[in-house]
C-alpha cells in the first residue's frame, strides 16, 4: 500500500441510485416518527423507489462510472447492466407496495417498519448489481435479505407464517455462511477479494489449492438464493406462509438477487471450468424437480413457488454452457450472460403480473389459498383473468405472454450458441411438462363455478400495480429488445 | 411502401385488430357479425395476394425463393428475429384457404354457437388462430415461423377445451401437451440452424448453402420431428382423434383444414429447404413412416364405429399421403403433396362440417344408430356422399390428384424400397375406399334408426352457405388442377433444383 494514496476521490454521481434507495429507508423512518400516518408513509416509499428508479437510469444512461478503486480494481461498477439491476429493483418495490395497500391499510401490519423495511431491502439490490468486490457483493445481498425475515413473519396470528420466518431465517443464515466460508478461503488462496482480481489470478495460476472446494461453497450459497435444486427446500415453505405481498417480493426481488449475484462471481471470478459443470448440472436438477413436484401442487402460492423454483433452472441453464469449451469462447460467454439477465428480467415482469393478479383475486389478508378456491375467478373477474393467463403463459413461455416465450427462445439460442444441444432439449422437454400445471391453472380461472363467491373489487393500489406491470409485459412481450440491449451491456 | 407490403401487412392486421374488436363489441351477435366481415375482408386481402408480377427479373439464376411481394423489418436484432413476410406458389394456396376456412367458420358461429361459452369469445379465438396460421404460412424468417407457430396453441387449446364435447378437457390438454413438444423441438432445430448460419433468414438459408452435414442432418431431424407432430405423421398422431372428435365443429374444420397443414407446409418449406441434405439422408424413413399412417390409418377407420372419429383417422391416412409426396423429394411429389394439402383442407373441412351437421340433429355419432338418412334428409345424405366420394380420391375430384400423383412420384423415384411404397400406398388406397363406402352404406342407406327419423329433411341458409363454396371448390381442383398447380410450379422446381 507504501505508494498509494490511500485518500480516495468518491464519484458520488454514481453512487446516487444507492444514495436515493438508502434515503427512502431513512425518509420512511422519519415520516412514520413525524407524520404518523399510514398514507404518508406509503408514498414516501413509493417516491423513493420511483426517485431510485429515474436515478438509476439517468446513471446508467451516460455510461459506465466507476469509484471505490484501489488501482484498476473497483468496488463499485456502475454499468448499464447494473442500471437495470437497480432499476428493476426499484420498480419491483413500487409494485409491492401497490399489492401491499390492502394489507397495510386495514391489518395490524405496522406500516412505518414495512416500508421501511422494504426500502432496506431495495437498497441492498440496487447496491448488488453494481458490487465489485466479493464484500460489497456479500453485504448487499445480507440487505437484501435480513430485512425479509420479518417481512415474511408479519402475519400476526399465523403459525404458518412464523414457521416460514424461522425456516428462511435458517436457511439463509447457513447459506450466508457457506458463501462467507467460500468467499474466505479465495482470499487465503489468492489475497484478492476484487472480483475481476479474483478472475485474473484464478484464471492465470490453474490449479490453486481449494479453489475447486471454495468454488463449491460460494456457488451452493448462492445456490440457495436463487432456490436451486438441492438448495431449494425453504422455498415453497417460506413462500405460502409468507403475507402475499411479500411472498410476490420473495420470488422476484429475491430470487433476482440470488441470479445477479451468482452472475457476478461466475462470469468475473470463478473459473468456468470449475462452475460450468456444477451449474449445468444444478440447471438441470432445478428445472427438473420444480416442474415435476409442481404437477402435484394443490395450493396456489405452493405450485407457483415450484413453478419460480423451475424458472431459476431455467435462468442457470444458459450458464451450464460453460460447461463445455465451445460455451467458453468470448462470444458464446457474453450471449450467456446477457441471456441469464434476460430471462430473469422478463420472469420477474411475469412473476410479479401472476403474484399481483393472486392478490387481487383473494380476499384482503388472506393467504393464496387452494386452487379450488379460484375457480372460476376469471369469469367473474375478466379483466384480472386475463392479465393471470397472460402471466401464466408468459412463464409456460407460449403466446399470448409473448414476453415468456422470448425468454425461452433467449435461453435456447444462448445454450445452442454455447455448443450444449442437449441442455436445450432438456430445456425444451421441461418446457412441455411445466405448460401442464399452468393449463391447470388457468382452465381452473376459467371453469364453471358452482359455489361463486361474489367478487369484491380488489382495492386501487393493487389494481394501479396490476395494470402498470401487466403493461409493462406487453410491451416486453413486443419490444424484447429493450431488454435485450441492456443485459448485454 | 408498395402495395403487395400493404396486403402482407393487412392479412395479419385485420384479423388480428379484428379479434380485439369482436371482444370489446359488446352485443353478442353484434359481434360474430363484426368477426365474420373482418374475416371476409381477410379472405379479399389474401386473394389479392396473387395479383401483380410474378417474374424474375434480377440477373444470374433465379434464387430458390422468390416470394411475389415481400416484406423485410427488423423486429429484435438480438435473436437474428426479422419481420419478414413474403407469399408464394406454395404459400398462397394455403392462405386463400385459410382465410375461406376462417370466413365460413365465423359466418357458421353467426347462425350456430356451440354449448360451453359465449359466440363472441370463440369468433375471437378463430380470428387470433387465423392470425398465427397466416403468419406461419407467409413468415420467412426462421424464428418469425417459429413465433407464429407457437401462437396456434393456446387459442385452439380453449376453443376445444371450452366449447367441445363432453370429454373436452382431456383431448384438449393432450393437445397442447403434444403439440408444445413439437414446437419446442422447432425451436430448438430453428436455432441448430441460425447458431450455424448466422442469419435466420429462409430466403438465404434455402438450398442449405453454408450448413455443414452434421448440422443438416440434426437441424432435419428436429425439424422433421416437430412437423411430424403437427401434420401428425404416424406414430406421433395419437393426440388427434381426440381432439377432433372432442372440438366444436368449426373447431375440427379449422384443425383438419388447415391447422395440419402448417406441419406439412413447414416440412416442404423450412425443413427440405434448409437442410436438404438431411432431407436426403433421412427420406427413406419418413416414407416409410408416411406409408404406414396410410396403412394404419386406413385399417383404424375401418373398425372405426364414431362419426367424427372415422373422419379425424382418415386425416391420418391422407395426411400420409402428402408426407409420402414430400418424402420422395421430386418435383411430381412436392406438387402431389400441395395440392393434396389443399384437397384435404377442403373435403375434411366439408365432412367435419356435415359431420357436425349429423351430430346437432340426431344428438349421436354413433354409426349403429345412423342409418337411413337419405330417407329423411336426402339433401344431406348427398352431401356428404359428394364428400365422402370425393375424400376417397374420386377421378374428377380434389382428392384425386395428390393420392395418385404421390403414388406416381414413389414410382418414379425407382429401386426397390419406393416401389414397394408405391404398391402399399395404392392398397392404402383402396382401404380409403373401402372405408368411406363403408361409413355412406352405414349412414345413408337401410331404414332410419330412431334418431334418423326425427331429422328434418331441410339445410338452413347458413349451412348451405357455409358449404357450398367447399363443395364448389372441391370439384373446381379436381376438373382443373393447374388451380393449385399453375402456381406452385416455379417455386417447386426452384426447390427441387437446390436439393443436392
């Protein structure tokens, strides 16, 4: 360190997406402390995630900014891809809060620490996507995480809901460990915690010792983000007994940091030798077993949490190209990650369309229920109905979600440009037995109901966040590209 | 933009703006009324398609396609997806009749809504199924076809699932189930191929050029999987006796018509043109699969004892026949196998038609309780005898010309195996006979059986309306095949010239 300075210049330009989501939190804070209103409190936190999102794009749209360097390693990258990240993690805040009115207004649910919380929670995915180092990476994500385990806890009441605390409060926990374990031992092995550092030396030394077990650890931590077969348990678990709300910002804001983050050390740290096997191998459990087990589902949110659990085999396959050496030349490597992006992008979009139309079917408090109480909900509810179906085929990537079925034609076409001919046939085949439970669902919306339970309107922040995410879908569905252009960046 | 771009765009967009327009239109009957003209316009638009120049009039030889009117826009650079669109000898044929289906279809839901939902929703449906059969039949670009394709699906999975027969849910589910796996197994061969080449553009891609071996005989074999699907091609048919069986009469029309026709279109079009040395390699196989589903086919609808499910089986023996056509990779084939496409389209179409007529009036499709209805209902009776003869490939009627000439193209490819096709397929030919005799000796003739008697001897306007330009057609490419023919010989020896 003898001839660096160690005075740094921050570059607080590109540090204001994160400056933005932090104040959120603190505003909510101190709204709810002054205000004590539960309206007030609510639309600071959606100011903030709007102010987070327009920060971000106006960020990301002059270019990659840099700060926290020490020489050419920096702890905060600041690219388009990461304006995405935090973009999408703003808007996904602003969709929860939306489904959360209802909740908030009338229930026992503190409002001042639910979005406070919630805004914490957005902080830490803003600042996952633009980590350059394995702390900053490690910190962001706990953010993101921590607060979620009293979010999930919130129904008061509920043994469901706080076995669903103590299981994901647990599990994470380990998983937190396993990553730090794995984030440790590369540090002992090459001094280096910068992840572009990190690929370098791993890259230039071959065979380091441990790097295959510390290889193993950070990506099964990860593993349990993203809710990857065998890490996967927790999920559908945490998912039902969570409020609905938070378990619609479990499956999409989570699982969306668990992909942004493997994504990181695995296409700038570790070597692909080492995790391309693991994670062709982890893809095809992880859509393997979902799809399968989702058949069995009886339980709405349940068959949508195997359903998510799925759709993350999906977004790994494009990295089990790696596996071979033709998945490993420049090219075939920058399709795959813009590819993995992509598809967690439009999932999300999807995830949250189904999760919105959920809550605005159920009564207000109540948890998703069984797919017998759905029956025929579309019918009476058309308009609901159809942005359901539209999420529903979206993720059994069919038209009319045309926004589902670029995403499949994405993960293919990455997987083919990677040489894995046989990962895209497993792709397609778990295509075909994952539209089974989603025809299941949706002839269910739309069969004959013999018991109608007259429909109540659902309330208008749930509606405003259906109809602006359902939007949004349509116009991915037909302007793919937008997407498209920005993962790759 | 010129006005063949024009027409291109229009028969997408009409029925397309029509299907959202049907919806929001808030009186039911005000509604299909609104469907049924927008298809008519469809159907204008498509016929347009052929007026204009059709020449060469580049310089060195003409390229394998050559579309009349084209249309080229990017749509997402990042999955080398075009907007591209053109119409041809073989596509046009295919979308008049698409369009004539859908407009009789329509005008058929104005007189008739099936029980299960409202007529309004299904008009719908047929529209956005029209759009994604269209757009199959006149895309270019390999993952543009793809994406029409797969647009099929779910639509035709609610009109069976929502206005069919009692075991509807089923039939409608195995439907969607087989034919995702067939599309899925398109996309994947779509881009085996754009991977490779780097453009997924059919107009370049046609002849193979730039592929290797390896990659033509994987991207055909998929391919060819994913239409065998679709057209169903023996033994992957097993999803569609139900589905027609179960589905709404316009419903089957539309499936018979021309649903199966984007498997056999897309095998001549995408698969053989793109990769034309697998097509080479694995001809002897698909020809011999092609007969046995004439065979099979042939033998199943013998024993066969339900109405509709008599007729759905014997789309299995004819579609055996196009695929034989194609198998033989001649030009005499490729022509058989178009035009039989077409002749299939019309007379199933009329049958599924009639059939569901017999159906509404009796309450069964039971061959043991229909007999004698040419006591009670002649003017039905000699419908579909007309049908019937003419499915059973008649001289003088549609059927004729693709059953012979494929038979014809299988001798001509010479050697042992495709004589003995050749042989087979004409004893296939004969069972088609056979049980198509069987079926009118069963239904029309002896004494009215309970159910029988109780028909009314007269056709409603909209029935009449509704079948007479299939009857008409039906005789109109039997007497003058160059119909079909006249247009579909450029592009089929632009084609036969590339396979190597």
């Amino acid at each position: 360190m003898g001839g660096m300075s160690l005075v740094q210049s921050v570059d607080n330009v590109a540090l204001l997406p994160a400056y933005l989501a932090a104040g959120t939190a603190v505003l909510v804070l101190l709204a709810d402390l002054l205000l004590a209103r539960a309206g007030a409190t609510v639309a600071v936190a959606a100011a903030g995630a709007i102010a987070t999102v327009a920060g971000a794009a106006a960020v990301g749209a002059v270019g990659t900014r840099r700060t926290f360097c020490v020489g050419g390693d920096c702890s905060w990258v600041f690219d388009a891809r990461a304006a995405l990240v935090a973009a999408v993690f703003g808007l996904l805040t602003l969709g929860v809060l939306g489904l959360s009115g209802p909740l908030l207004g009338t229930g026992p649910t503190p409002v001042g620490e639910y979005c406070f919380l919630l805004a914490c929670s957005m902080t830490g995915g803003v600042v996952l996507g633009a980590a350059g180092d394995l702390i900053t990476l490690i910190v962001a994500l706990e953010t993101l995480t921590l607060p979620l385990y009293v979010l999930v806890g919130l129904r008061r009441g509920s043994l469901a809901s706080a076995e669903a605390a103590v299981t994901f409060f647990v599990v994470s926990v380990v998983a937190t460990t396993l990553t730090l374990l794995g984030a440790a031992l590369l540090y002992a092995v090459t001094g280096a915690l910068h992840l572009d550092r990190l690929g370098a030396l791993l890259g230039a030394a071959g065979d380091l010792p441990l790097t295959t077990a510390a290889v193993a650890l950070v990506v099964a931590g990860l593993g349990f983000k993203v809710a990857a077969v065998p890490f996967h348990a927790w999920a559908p678990a945490t998912y039902d007994g969570a409020p609905l709300p938070v378990a619609a910002y479990l499956s999409t804001a989570s699982k969306l940091g668990g992909v942004v983050a493997l994504l990181a050390v695995v296409q700038r740290a570790l070597p692909a030798e080492v995790t391309g096997p693991v994670l062709a191998g982890l893809a095809v459990l992880t859509m393997t077993v979902g799809n399968l087990v989702a058949l069995r589902q009886r339980r709405t949110v349940r068959l949508l949490a195997w359903s998510s659990v799925a759709q993350a085999g999906y977004i790994l396959a494009p990295l089990g190209a790696l596996a071979l050496a033709t998945g490993r030349t420049a090219d075939a490597r920058a399709t795959a990650y813009a590819a993995v992006v992509a598809y967690a992008v439009f999932f999300v979009a999807l995830e949250l369309v189904a999760f919105a139309a959920l809550v605005a079917l159920r009564p207000v408090g109540t948890d998703g229920g069984t797919l017998d109480d759905l029956r025929g909900a579309a019918r009476r509810q058309p308009w609901i109905g159809a942005a359901f179906v539209l999420a529903l085929t979206g993720l059994a990537g069919l038209p009319p979600g045309l926004a589902g079925l670029f995403a499949k034609v994405i993960v293919v076409r990455s997987v083919l440009d990677g040489g894995a001919g046989w990962l895209a046939l497993v792709v397609a085949v778990n295509a075909v037995v994952g539209l089974a439970y989603y025809l299941r669902l949706t002839a269910v919306l739309y069969a004959d109901a013999a018991h109608a339970v007259p429909a109540g309107r659902p309330a208008w922040p749930v509606s405003a966040a259906l109809a602006v995410a359902t939007a949004v879908t349509v116009v991915l569905g037909f302007a793919p590209q937008l997407v498209l252009a920005l993962a790759a960046g | 933009m010129s006005f063949g771009e024009f027409l291109l765009v229009a028969v997408l967009a009409l029925p397309a703006v029509g299907a959202v327009l049907v919806a929001a239109t808030p009186r039911d009957r005000a509604a299909r009324l609104v469907g049924t003209a927008v298809a008519g316009l469809t159907l204008v638009a498509a016929v347009l398609l052929a007026v204009g120049d059709r020449g060469w009039v580049g310089y060195g030889p003409a390229p394998a396609v050559l579309p009349w009117h084209r249309l080229d826009l990017p749509w997402v650079p990042g999955l080398d997806l075009r907007f591209h669109l053109g119409v041809d000898g073989l596509s046009w044929p295919l979308v008049v009749l698409t369009a004539l289906l859908t407009v009789l279809c329509c005008g058929y839901t104005v007189w008739r809504v099936p029980a299960g939902g409202s007529g309004r929703a299904l008009v719908a449906l047929l529209l956005v199924v029209e759009v994604g059969i269209l757009g199959t039949f006149l895309a270019l670009d390999l993952v543009l076809f793809f994406v029409f394709f797969e647009v099929v699906l779910l639509p035709m999975y609610a009109i069976i699932a929502g206005w069919g027969g009692d075991g509807r849910r089923r039939a409608a589910r195995r439907f969607a189930l087989y034919t995702l796996l067939g599309s899925v197994l398109l996309l994947v061969g779509v881009f085996v191929v754009v991977a490779d080449a780097g453009t997924a553009d059919v107009v370049a891609l046609t002849g193979g050029t730039g592929l290797s071996r390896g990659t033509q005989l994987a991207a055909f074999t998929l391919l060819a999987l994913a239409f065998a699907v679709k057209s169903p091609l023996w033994p992957l048919h097993s999803w569609l006796p139900d589905a027609h069986t179960q589905a709404p009469t316009v419903g089957s029309v539309i499936l018979a018509g021309v649903l199966l026709k984007m498997g056999t279109y897309g095998l001549v079009r995408m698969a053989v043109g793109v990769a034309p040395e697998g097509a080479r390699w694995a001809a002897p196989v698909l020809g011999v699969l092609a007969v046995a589903a004439i065979i099979v086919g042939s033998l199943v609808c013998l024993a066969q004892d339900d109405l509709k499910r008599l007729i759905a089986y014997s789309s299995v023996g004819h579609m055996g026949f196009v695929l034989l056509g194609v198998a033989t990779l001649t030009a005499t084939g490729i022509q058989a196998a178009l035009i039989g496409n077409i002749a299939h389209g019309v007379i199933t179409g009329l049958l599924f038609f009639l059939a569901g007529a017999i159906k509404d009036r009796t309450g069964t499709g039971s061959l043991a309780e229909l007999s004698g209805l040419r006591e009670t209902a002649p003017r039905l009776a000699g419908l579909l005898g007309f049908a019937a003869v003419a499915s059973l490939g008649l001289p003088g009627l549609a059927g004729f010309w693709g059953e012979a000439f494929a038979v014809v193209a299988a001798v001509q490819r010479g050697g042992g195996l495709w004589t003995t096709l050749a042989v087979l397929a004409a004893i296939g030919g004969a069972l088609t006979a056979a049980y198509f005799l069987r079926l009118l000796r069963q239904v029309t003739h002896g004494r009215p059986t309970p159910a029988v008697a109780r028909v009314a001897p007269g056709l409603a306007g909209a029935e009449l309306a509704a079948w007479t330009p299939l009857v008409l057609l039906a005789l109109a490419v039997g007497l003058v095949p160059a119909l079909v023919l006249g247009y579909a010989t450029a592009p089929v020896d632009a084609l036969t010239a590339v396979l190597p």
